[in-house]
C-alpha cells in the first residue's frame, strides 16, 4: 500500500489560517508488511524518528492505538520547516494510515475534523486532504472547508536555506488588531476571494498583496519577500506571498513569464536554497 500526500502552501495573501492550495511536492509512505514493532525508514536524519515517535505514526496511534505495527517507508521532497506543510502532510498521511489498516471507512469530513482538531486549524490540511484550493474556518470546535477551483499559474516556491519553525513565527505576530485594521483586512480578503472565483486575477493578485493580518509582521524575519515581489511586479507576475509561515515566498505567474522571472531571479543576491517551478494538485491524499 502507498500513501501519497501533497504539499500544501496556506496563509494565501489574507487568507491567513483559513485558505491554502495543494502543490506538486509531495510526501509518500509505502507500507511494507507487519512488524513486531513500528519503524520508518527514510533518509532525513536523527532529527526525524523511525520509531512511533514519528508524526505520521503517533498520529495513526491517536486515532486507533492498538493498530499493528509495520514496516514503513517514507520517501518526501517538501522541506521541512519551510512554509509548504511538511508537518500537515505528515499528520494527513497518518490519519489515512489508521484509516487503512483500522478499515475505519472515514469520510473526507471526518479526516478533516481529525487533522484540524490536531493542527489547530484548516489551512494546510484541509488542501492535503481535499486538494486544490480549499477554504476553511472553524466555529466552537467544527471544522468547515469548501474546496474550489485555483487558476491555472505555475507557482515559484524560493525557498530560502534557513529554516522558520511555526511557533516562531507565530510569536511576532500581535494579540489583537484595531478594529478599523481588522474590518478593513477582512474586506481585503472578502475581495481577494471573490476575484479569485469569478476569474478577476488582476484584482485577486492585488488583493494578495494587501494582507494586514501577518505578513507585515513576519517580513522582518524574511528579508526576501520585498525584493522577490518588487521583482514579481516588474516581470509581470499576479501575485507573490509568504507561503504559510514562511520563509518560502511563492510567486504566482503564467506560464510563458516564468523563465524570464527565474531568469531575473537569479541575478539577485538572496539566500536561497532552492527555486522550484510547482503547480496547483486537484487531489488531496490518495492510496494506491
């Protein structure tokens, strides 16, 4: 058996903990037989357990404890700590772990409520689960997602070669906002969804810049983001935004503009590990 996750890039322009796409990175653990005991094996290093410890596990264990142990391979190419749901892919993968070998028949709906209750919210694994664009919120407790259609752009992840852990980030961010900011962030992203669904992209990409709830405060912590978007809009792009909580910063273009920006991109001094030319997933998690 194979279980196939896809990364997932959240905190989409205002979208902040509640809109993510699923993206053509992805997380796959082949299940190789029972075992006496659990054990991954991968190639991430000592920092990433073999044993129950692990994410993908100790999630599994969460739903069904007494699940037989087996002999796992875990094979991935999303960074980890990077801003593309390293940690979400892996908690979906467990939850569709336990499914599988607990027969548990769960619906998508169920899987949701699951992921989010442990992630804490649906932004990257609501897109995990369910594929292409998702937006989600929860209210007391239930978890609500809607998947719909993201437009056929190549995305640029640059991916700097530092990591940003999700607390970190977190901490920067403020308790509270005025409430002239907040009202006028949320009809930012009002706009940025509406144009987002009726196809106005010129209108969506601005309203992706706007952002008021967290990447004015995160930019600090990654200096690329301005001169990837000052770089963005004199290439032509729609969009660039701190994929969830950084430090990757994702560029939103067409196609036919994509080799001239990476082209420029390379002409500037970043401190970038990696660029990589993605696309949307319309699959979430799948079994084969």
């Amino acid at each position: 058996m194979i279980i196939k996750v896809p990364a997932t890039s959240a905190n989409i322009g205002p979208g902040f903990d509640s809109i993510g796409i699923a993206v053509s990175l992805f997380l796959t653990i082949k299940v190789l037989g029972p075992s006496k005991t659990w054990n991954i094996r991968h190639s991430l290093g000592s920092t990433v357990p073999s044993d129950d410890t692990n994410l993908i596990l100790s999630t599994a264990l969460s739903i069904v404890p007494k699940l037989t142990p087996h002999h796992i391979e875990m094979i991935t190419d999303i960074p980890m700590t990077r801003g593309l749901g390293s940690s979400s892919s892996a908690i979906v993968a467990g939850i569709e772990l336990a499914n599988q070998l607990g027969n548990l028949k769960l619906s998508n709906d169920e899987k949701l409520q699951f992921a989010c209750t442990i992630e804490g919210h649906p932004d990257n694994v609501a897109p995990a689960i369910l594929g292409n664009l998702v937006i989600g919120t929860n209210v007391n407790g239930r978890f609500s997602a809607v998947k719909a259609n993201f437009p056929n752009f190549a995305l640029v992840a640059c991916i700097p070669s530092y990591e940003l852990k999700t607390s970190e980030s977190r901490n920067v961010l403020p308790r509270k906002l005025e409430f002239n900011i907040a009202t006028h962030a949320s009809s930012v992203s009002n706009t940025f969804v509406a144009a987002l669904l009726t196809g106005d992209y010129k209108i969506m990409g601005q309203m992706i810049e706007l952002d008021q709830f967290h990447e004015p405060f995160r930019q600090a912590m990654v200096p690329e983001l301005k001169p990837i978007r000052k770089l963005g809009h004199r290439c032509g792009a729609i969009a660039t935004y701190l994929s969830g909580a950084g430090p990757t910063v994702m560029t939103i273009i067409e196609n036919k503009k994509v080799d001239n920006f990476i082209s420029e991109l390379k002409k500037i001094s970043l401190s970038l590990e990696q660029i990589k030319i993605i696309s949307i997933v319309h699959d979430g998690v799948t079994v084969m």
